[in-house]
C-alpha cells in the first residue's frame, strides 16, 4: 500500500549520527522506569514510561501487539560420512518464518549443508534440510505444535537484534526482558519493542485512570532490520508480515473512534497492521494475512491518533513512518533532543509518545 507522491525522498533525508554508546543493550528495571520522551504537537518534555497514566485517561485505547517471540537461535550439528570417517560441523540457525513445508530459516555456514541433510539440535529437536537458495533453507522439524515449542524453549536463544548481538551474546535474562507482559500467540522472530516497557503495575494504574485495551497480532519478523537500500525511499520493496486483528478487536477500535476518543498503537508493528485493516475512511476491518504496508511522509492516516514507540535505527522504514506522523523536521528535532539527552535508542532503549497536532 504506497500513497502517491510529488518529489522524490532521499534516503540521506533520514539519516542522523548516532554515538554507539546510545544503544541499549540491556532493558531498564523496572520496565516502567525506561524514559519517555513526549512531543505533543510542538511541545517537548522528558518524562519517564511510568508517567503514562498522568497523560491518558478515559477515552484512549492502547492497542497491544500480542505476539510471542519464539528462541528462534538454535547451534546445532550436522554429521556426513567421509572416507576418513564421520565429520562432524556445528552449525547456527536462525529461524525466520513457518512456511507451507516447514521454517525458513538462514544457517551459518550455509555452505556446509545439503538438501536431506539432518541437523540435530541435542537430544530433542532435529530438522531435516528440504531445500536451499541464495536467501537460505527450509527446514522440516521432527516436532510440531505444542512439542516443538517446548523443544523449542530447551534448546533455543532469543534472537536478539543484530545491533544488540554484535555487542553481546543472547543469555537467559533475554527470555523474560524481550518478551512483553502479554505475550501470547507465538511466531516472532523480534519483540514489538514499545510494548517491553509495560509491567503489571503499569498496566493496573492505565486500567484504573480509564485507559482501555485492545489485543491484535502480528508476527515481527527479521525483515524488521532490513536496511533501505535504494535512494529514492519511495520505491522501497517492504517485507511482509502475517497479522490478525479479530472482529472484538475491530469493534473496540471503531467503537472508541465513534465516541471521540484517541486509538493509540503501542509500536509501530502494532500502528501497521491496524492501518492496514482500516476502509479509506477510518473504518478498521477485521482482518487475517500478510502485510507489506509501507508508510512514509505523505500517508494520510486512517485510525491512528498517536503512537508510542521507541527510537529507530538512522534511514530505517521505521524512522519514515514517525516521521509520516509528525512531520520529518520535527522528528529530526525530536532526534537531536535525544541524542543531546541521552536517551537510550533502539530495541532495549527508551521510549517516545508522539502526539501529532490535532489529536
């Protein structure tokens, strides 16, 4: 879903210099005590997530992305027999999405296996190798369900984001901290990162000053890090994500915009796939499928009043969507008062509550 445009958008044009000492490797503890940088129209205030519940209030309704992060990580072996003997290789698996025959995945070194192969992940999880390209393999499990997931839980790391990754090793703290609250349907391969910074307390204090809540899903995948590789953004090719938003889900949303008040996606997978279910004329579907919407400056949004989400990577579609909804000079303002504060940027770092003028 592209909007039409006028002059081309440069790449460069969301680009920023961001210090590598701004990059969060580790959560806030609490979750709620994680920074939150508010820009309501023109005015800016630093603030804390925990004060939330004294900026919303009857009225609002936070629409949570409720997907569930699987440890999709996996160091596994693959046995072939030579005339020496049998060779042994370790090979890494990161999974990215089920497909119609099994996972896709991308191994490390991928050179080292062919199609039939086996890879054994310990004692309790083996996948067979059904085929491999340029862009990586499928791999068939020999558990499925409610087994593979368990296997899953024993054998598997969180897959961190590269930028994280490249600092540290996942480790066990990472199965709760990049994990949401109110994680439920698994099948993300990346957190909705906004949403970590909610804890029980916080959503307790939401509930009490009137905040309502609404679940919809949406299965992040790796493409969320992809970099945009061509000059004139506009012509960037999105990757695609499955999402449900149900028919409770869709009431609740067109149910609070019928009574004037504020539909508030926390993050931006979350602000996606409700736009992608949304009629032109701010009706929101239910809605069961893939989505490849890309929003950029000069989209006209259908349900979304504001958005609290955390701060992107420079030149990412993510950067263009929050500068879709508040304008790319105040974000580029917005950025700068960030990096000059301190804030703590990307998936374990701070947060912001944008708030365009008029809502």
């Amino acid at each position: 879903m592209r909007q039409g445009h006028k002059p081309p958008m440069k790449l460069e044009d969301f680009d920023f210099h961001l210090p590598e000492t701004l990059i969060a490797t580790r959560p806030a503890r609490p979750r709620s005590s994680a920074r939150l940088l508010l820009a309501q129209g023109d005015r800016t205030r630093d603030l804390h997530v925990r004060d939330l519940a004294g900026l919303l209030g009857p009225g609002d309704l936070l629409v949570l992305n409720d997907t569930r992060v699987i440890p999709a990580r996996l160091s596994g072996t693959r046995a072939r027999q030579t005339p020496q003997g049998e060779a042994v290789a370790r090979v890494e698996i990161t999974l990215l999405e089920p497909v119609a025959d099994g996972w896709k995945a991308l191994a490390k070194p991928l050179r080292k296996l062919k199609p039939a192969e086996v890879i054994r992940f310990g004692d309790t999880l083996s996948a067979e190798v059904v085929s491999i390209s340029d862009a990586g393999l499928v791999l068939r499990f020999d558990a499925s369900g409610d087994a593979f997931d368990a296997a899953l839980a024993r054998v598997g790391a969180m897959p961190l984001p590269p930028y994280i990754a490249a600092l540290r090793p996942p480790d066990e703290a990472d199965r709760q901290d990049y994990q949401t609250v109110w994680a439920r349907h698994s099948g993300a391969v990346a957190a909705p990162t906004a949403s970590l910074h909610f804890d029980d307390d916080l959503l307790q204090r939401l509930a009490e000053k009137g905040v309502r809540f609404t679940h919809v899903t949406l299965h992040v995948g790796a493409g969320t890090f992809l970099p945009v590789k061509v000059e004139d953004v506009t012509t960037h090719k999105m990757h695609g994500e499955w999402g449900e938003v149900t028919p409770e889900a869709a009431q609740a949303i067109n149910d609070t915009r019928a009574a004037g008040g504020r539909v508030i996606p926390v993050g931006t997978t979350a602000l996606r796939l409700i736009e992608s279910a949304a009629t032109p004329d701010g009706r929101v579907q239910p809605f069961e499928g893939v989505t490849e919407i890309f929003i950029y400056p000069g989209y006209r949004f259908r349900v979304t009043d504001a958005l609290m989400t955390n701060f992107h990577l420079p030149k990412s579609t993510l950067l263009m969507l929050v500068s879709a909804l508040m304008g790319q000079e105040r974000v580029r303002e917005l950025y700068r008062h960030a990096v000059d504060s301190g804030y703590r940027f990307f998936s374990y770092g701070d947060a912001s509550l944008l708030i365009p003028k008029g809502s």
